[in-house]
C-alpha cells in the first residue's frame, strides 16, 4: 500500500509540474514563485560595467606587471568594510561549537538528541546537527566531553582553561566547476573522459559528477602570532595577545587569515545563509567568495575611471591637509594619519561606491593567483586567473593577488591599480579579505 501511494505520488508531481494550459500556447511552467534576492547585511552593491582596469600612473618600483586594458565586470554585492574580528570569530564560534556536538553526539549521552532524527527516529546518515537541543555543562556526562576540547593540562599557562586552537577544524566541500568542464560525457559509453586532480594533489580518472565534489579540512583559528614573526626587532607582543579575542579590537579587521582560511570562511558563510534561506522557503543565492582581481579594482575605482585611489584624487590629503587611509606616511613616521597599526573599519570616508577602507588599513585577499602577465591573457568580461596550488607545488605557484595597501605600506601600494602578492598558506598582520557575491540578474 506504501508502495503505490508514493508513486501515485510521484506521479501526480510528474504531471504537475507540466503546463495546465489547454491553448497549445508556450506559456512555461506554472506555479513557480517570483524570486527577489534578499540584499545581503552591510553589503554595497556595485553595478555592472566597463572600466580602465590597469595603471592609473607611472610605475616607480618597475614591477612591470599590469597594464592598461579595459574591461567589463558583472554586478556583485560586496562588504562594506573588510571582515572584522568579531565577524571572523562567528565562524570560529561556530566550528567550535559544532566540534563540541558531534563529539557529544558520537558519545551518545542519555538524554540528548545532537544529531537529527527521520521521522520514524531514526538518526539520519550523513549526520546533521541538531542546533536546537540545549547542552547542560553541569551535567557529569557532559564534563568529561567538554573536557577534551581544552588545552593538556601540562600545556595550560598558570592552570586556565583555553579552548584547544588546535582542534577547530572546518570541514567543507565544494564542486571545482572549472575541472568538470574540461571533462566531457561520453553518452554513447555512458562514461566520462578526463583527468580530474584534488587538493592534494592527487590525479585520478573521472568516474561520475561526484569526481569534481572537492573536500577540504582547514584549521581556522587566525594566527595571533604573526603579529611577533612579521616584524624582527620589534616590540609587538600586545597584539599578539589580544588582538583577536578582546572586545576593545571587535571592530578592528581581522588578520593573520591566511588565504585557505578565507576562502574556508566563504564556503561556510555561504552554507550559513543558505540553510537559513531553505528553512524560510526562499530560494538560495549565489556563493559568497573572494572577490576577482578585477572586481576588486573595479569596485575600489568607485565608479571614477581612471582615479589614482579611490577617493578620485591624487593626493593622500584632503583640502584640510588630513590623511583619507590608514597607511604609512613617511619614513619611520606611521602616527600622522591617526593610526599606528590598524584602525576601526569605516574609520575613513567611503568613495562613492559606500565601500570603506578599500586603500589602507589592511590589504585584502582576492581570489586569483598571481601571474606578473595575466593582464595579457585573460579575458576582457569578468577578467579571471585562478589556480588551486597543491602541497607539493613549488612557491611560485602558492602566490595570490592582494590589494590595497595596509598600514604599514606607502602611498603607491594604496593606489587602486597597485598589484602585490601574498603566498595562499601564509598568514600576515596586514592582510585581511572582505567577501563578494554575485548579482542575481542582470543591472
């Protein structure tokens, strides 16, 4: 009986979802709600264009790796401000948390339901978390769980207490859209050809879609240290140790990301929005990333084509003689502008795309590698060069384009067209990210 009511009801959906029209008129598929994409929080939106992307001025250093090139960018919401450490430590909330929960779920207390049940109870495999059931930290069999997600005793400073950084690991997958469209389906053999390579670097025959799922588990926690090993001979011990977690730094960007973390932290934002999306009935919305070279300059221009920083001048002051970023002035001399080290997001006037910080502060991750001719070969619509180095790739390889200047640069790196790199496994005190995410549709 179960049998027949389920395809009486797959049926019935089959049929359905066809037309009801009777006119023998194309009229499309009937029932399908209008979609209007929910604006994201603390998002600008930058619309679609043409623009300059390439030198605005001389170039001092002969780097001799941009030039002039005009192209066109599609429409994209991008962060107001970089992301800032109490928004970084959401993520790190989360990880750790749900560590916590699977460990308590795989323990299977009496009591607790931490993962989901079917509707028969029975726990669903994969394993989803079950958010709403409440943890008693009193409860003795939950001690001995919580205990394991600390520091070794031998390893506690002055006997606290701390969470193991060590352990807040995100695990997450994603489709490489990029190598699934090199592969071709052979529909005559039912068989793919092609090659397919994961992150580590393991090449493979193509088997089925499930080839281009890659998985990755990265280690979130930002590297409070990097503050002491940038700098030799410099007394930066302070930030070192509070930079991160204390409230006074919330609003401050956060640092010491290295790119893999960055882009760890788009997958799971965008899996943060999307359930919340799928539980409200509403359709997703493209991914959240980092954004494209070319985005970034385009939307740091602010709409003024061909101006040397993003405010549209080309000097550093205002009419005042005030500094408009946080970067290094002179020599030796980082206080003029207000800031020795980094500074509140937004603490500078934004250019007129209602973007802040885009020069100076700190420099900020995109998503493409970095090859001193890509402006030579890439395309001119949505200009895109990208490369998942793999562990044994040399360091060449590992290199990623940053943007923006920060606040221990000079001038010309706060310029809109300045290019400059970051190795992808590094972690640095002056470079951050802010995310980006697709326009659904057409502006």
């Amino acid at each position: 009986m179960k049998k027949v009511t389920l395809f009486a009801l797959t049926l019935a959906l089959l049929l359905g979802g066809c037309s009801t029209s009777q006119s023998g008129e194309l009229t499309g598929v009937e029932g399908r709600k209008k979609f209007y994409e929910p604006e994201p929080f603390e998002m600008a939106f930058i619309p679609a264009g043409s623009y300059v992307m390439g030198p605005s001025d001389q170039d001092p250093l002969r780097t001799m790796n941009s030039l002039s090139k005009t192209v066109t960018v599609d429409a994209f919401w991008m962060d107001q401000t970089e992301i800032t450490n109490n928004k970084y430590r959401q993520f790190v909330y989360w990880v750790r948390d749900s560590i916590l929960r699977t460990k308590l779920g795989d323990a299977g207390i009496e009591g607790y339901e931490f993962f989901k049940v079917d509707d028969e109870g029975n726990v669903k495999e994969p394993h989803v978390l079950n958010w709403d059931e409440r943890i008693d930290m009193r409860d003795e069999n939950v001690k001995p769980v919580l205990e394991e997600m600390f520091y070794p005793e031998a390893e506690r400073f002055n006997g606290n207490r701390q969470i193991d950084t060590r352990l807040l690991k995100y695990s997450y997958f994603f489709v490489d859209y990029k190598q699934a469209a090199k592969a071709k389906y052979n529909y005559e053999t039912g068989k793919y050809e092609g090659k397919v390579t994961d992150l580590k670097g393991k090449t493979t025959d193509v088997t089925d879609r499930s080839s281009f799922i890659m998985h990755d588990v990265v280690n979130i926690y930002p590297d409070t240290l990097c503050w002491i090993r940038d700098f030799t001979y410099s007394f930066n011990d302070p930030w070192a140790s509070l930079y991160f977690w204390h409230p006074a730094y919330d609003d401050y960007p956060v640092v010491g990301v290295s790119w893999v973390q960055a882009r760890a932290f788009s997958v799971w934002r965008t899996n943060f929005m999307n359930e919340h999306l799928r539980a409200e009935g509403i359709q997703e919305v493209h991914a959240y990333r980092l954004p494209l070279e070319s985005e970034w300059e385009y939307a740091a221009r602010g709409g003024l084509d061909l101006s040397m920083y993003p405010w549209g001048g080309p000097y550093t002051r205002n009419y005042k003689g005030c500094f408009l970023a946080n970067f290094k002035p002179l020599r030796g001399n980082y206080i003029d502008d207000g800031a020795t080290y980094t500074q509140k997001v937004a603490s500078y006037e934004p250019n007129e795309y209602g973007l802040f910080d885009m020069s100076g502060n700190v420099s900020e991750w995109t998503v493409c590698a970095y090859h001193p001719s890509a402006y030579v070969f890439t395309h001119d619509l949505n200009p895109d060069y990208e490369y998942n180095a793999r562990p044994e790739d040399p360091p060449v390889m590992k290199r990623k384009v940053i943007r923006g200047g920060s606040w221990k640069d000079i001038a010309y790196y706060l310029q809109t067209s300045t290019r400059d790199y970051e190795y992808q496994d590094s972690t640095k005190s002056f470079v951050g990210f802010r995310n980006v995410r697709t326009y659904i549709g057409v502006q």
